[in-house]
C-alpha cells in the first residue's frame, strides 16, 4: 500500500504509543524525574510490510531496545520516542516517508533507511533539511562514494549533503569479497552473475563480476527482473535461469534480495538440477530465504552460501533483550540498528543544543563502542573497518525447519 502524508501521520502516532508502553519506568520517582525532561523523537525507515519485511523488522526491533535501555538510564539529559516509517523497501515510497519525517521538528535523526535504493530516492531530501540518517544496511557503494563500476547516472556520490552514514562495510568492499571467496571456493570451472536490477542488487553484482578473474565468467551479468515474487504470487526470478545459462557453471551469485532468492534457489536446484554452488549477499542473508523454498533437502544438498557485512557475535544477554520485545531472535542488522541508534543517543547527549544540524556534526566525529564493532566515519559517511563474514545453509530432513544459516568465519 503507497502510503500517504496522512497515512505517516497515523503510522508516527502508532509507533509512539508502542515505545512509550513498554518503557515506562516503574516508580512514582522515575516517572516524576522522566516527566522533567524532553523528549525527542528518532524515525526508523524501512521495509516493514511487503515482502522484504523481515529486515525493517528486525532493525526496528533493534532500535526499540535501544530506545527502552536509554530510557531506564538515570543518567540520561532526555527521553526518546522511535518513529516507525515504512517505505516498504520501494524508491517510489520512500520520498514520503522522508518528508513525512523532516516535516516533524520532534524527529531529530533517522536510523536507516534500510535498502539502498529508497536511501537514494530520500536522501536530499533529508539532505536539505540537515537530517541525519545512520543505516544499518545500506551498502550501494554509489550512496557515498563515486563508482564507477556503476550504470551511466547512477553513479554518485548521492550523500552531497554529507548527512548520511553507514555502520556496515559498502559493496565495494563485500562484493571484491564475495568475488574472491566464491572462486577460491569453487576452485575451477565458471560462474555466473546474476542480478534482480535492484540499485542494491546490480550494484553487488557488478562488484562481484569484477572480482572473478575474465576466464572464469559465465558471460555478462544475468539481469532478473525483481518480481517480489514470494508477495506477489508472481512466478518469481527461478524460470528465467534455464539450464544453458549454468550448462558448465560451478557456481551462481545471486545479487538481490530474499524474497526471491528462495524461488532462485528452487528454480535452480529442482528445475536445472544444478548441483553447483550458490551463493548471495546480504540482501538474502535471512531465515526466510529458507523458509520460502520448495524443498529444503533437496535444495540445500549441496553448498548454498550467504555473506553480510553483519556479525552474529552478541552477547547471550543481549540476545535475549532483544526476544524479549521482538517475540523472536535477532537477524541480520539487528545489531546494527542497536548501534546506529545508541551512537545517534550519545551524541545528542554531549550536545548543549539538541538541533538537526548539531547532531550531523556529532556523528561526523564520532567514536562510538557498539556490541558489533567501534564505530567511526571517514569523511565520506563510510564505516572504519571491512569485516565480512562468510555463512552457509546446513541442517538435516526434509523440512525448512530443519536448516539454519550457520557463520563460517571472515571472509
């Protein structure tokens, strides 16, 4: 469903009563000294309906903690509500969403957005309003820094406004990654590239191509609609992969999301009887990229494999937080939406004035120890560091209950 400016308002004032319920604090003291301080308000941006949901979900869920825990903190100089705003994971929407968000002097940041392409639709928007945005997933290399590997005007940098960061490694650094894994791994013969045309997905594809070494590409990068088939009801991306495209191929990556990378999956295992690798990025690393294929003892047979710039390295204590509002475990950016929330947090409280433009400062210099890593941007928006892990689908029977995403270990 598009959503509308009347549609964000209804949309902010849920989220509102959702955070504030749980994170009342349980004397009549506390309740009086909360009621002393301001409150501001951060958004979250990202898919929280349609069929790349699970992310938006897991990454709200993440900064409510945040949010609970700082609003427990006795040392706090405010409060804090999250706004939810859901952009569905679509560019279309996501400009709505955005201006839905600056149009409220109460928000003071945004954590997210989720998927690069709506961080692209939106970002001068919240640009031009010197709104901060910390994604936890956004990892087009394009979004901060000129590419270009990338398509004839998408090339970037898109952050002129140098009010965007991201808390995990770009495809610039995940896609030569995954490049060189998959073809140590696979050793000899071919590989395709595949891509959904996503801005996310192309542009990991296309790190990727440039990775593997000339002799060892099957052709030119596979262009797949992305259908959102597991949505939809569409067929899906897995008819378009014919068994002469992987006619002498030893491994598939696929660059795209998970809602079809299950149908990608079936299409190549029980339709093309491909026995080879296969592979995605962190669009696909999700329980649901098991959850939606057909037959999960035949599909995961043989290697399928999924990266992320993204650690599953918490702590049992915060793992268990975090169930305990979200009603399941964490996934993937979980943990990084609980860092770009909590950075957001300490650099408001060092601030004598609490304002857009102040806090866009603050993040710029900020050193932050998070649970997943210490934090800190280089003058692009870009996190230190370049840690990627490696994970792989194992389990047991005939049922997608039986398998798991297990990490491998850096890349």
């Amino acid at each position: 469903m598009k959503l509308g400016m009347r549609n964000l308002g209804i949309v902010a004032s849920a989220g509102a009563m959702i955070v504030s319920t749980g994170f009342v604090l349980t004397t009549s003291a506390a309740n009086a000294a909360s009621s002393k301080l301001p409150t501001y308000e951060i958004g979250y941006e990202g898919p929280l309906s349609n069929g790349n949901a699970a992310t938006g979900l897991y990454e709200e869920y993440g900064t409510d903690l945040a949010a609970k825990q700082w609003n427990a903190n006795p040392k706090r100089h405010f409060n804090v509500r999250i706004v939810p705003g859901d952009d569905q994971g679509d560019p279309n929407i996501a400009p709505q969403v955005a201006t839905g968000f600056v149009l409220n002097p109460a928000i003071k940041a945004v954590v997210g957005p989720a998927f690069s392409g709506a961080t692209i639709a939106g970002i001068n928007i919240y640009g031009a309003n010197h709104m901060a945005e910390v994604s936890p997933s956004a990892t087009r290399v394009s979004i901060t820094v000129h590419d270009k590997t990338a398509a004839k005007g998408s090339q970037g940098p898109y952050n002129k406004y140098h009010n965007f960061f991201r808390v995990v490694a770009n495809d610039g650094v995940q896609g030569p990654a995954d490049g060189a894994y998959l073809a140590k791994v696979v050793k000899t013969g071919k590989i395709l590239v595949v891509s959904d045309t996503s801005t996310y997905g192309q542009g990991l594809a296309q790190q990727v191509y440039n990775a593997i070494p000339a002799a060892r590409r099957a052709g030119s990068i596979l262009n797949l609609p992305y259908s959102n088939a597991c949505t939809t009801g569409g067929t899906g991306t897995s008819d378009l992969i014919s068994s002469s495209l992987t006619a002498g191929v030893s491994a598939v990556f696929y660059g795209g999301y998970y809602c079809d990378f299950s149908q990608v999956i079936d299409g190549l295992r029980t339709t093309d009887s491909f026995t080879g690798t296969i592979m995605s990025g962190d669009g696909s690393d999700e329980p649901q990229s098991i959850s939606g294929v057909k037959s999960a003892q035949a599909d995961f047979a043989h290697p399928v494999l999924l990266t992320c710039a993204c650690s599953n390295s918490a702590s049992a204590s915060w793992n268990a937080a975090y169930k305990k509002i979200a009603k399941e475990a964490p996934g993937p950016y979980a943990a990084e939406s609980y860092d770009a929330t909590n950075l957001i947090l300490k650099v408001m409280q060092g601030l004598k004035s609490v304002t857009r433009t102040n806090i866009v400062k603050g993040i710029a210099k900020v050193s932050y120890k998070g649970i997943t890593k210490t934090i800190k941007f280089n003058a692009a928006g870009d996190v230190a560091g370049t840690a990627i892990f490696a994970n792989q689908v194992k389990g047991s029977g005939s049922g997608a209950s039986g398998y798991k995403i297990v990490q491998l270990g850096l890349e």
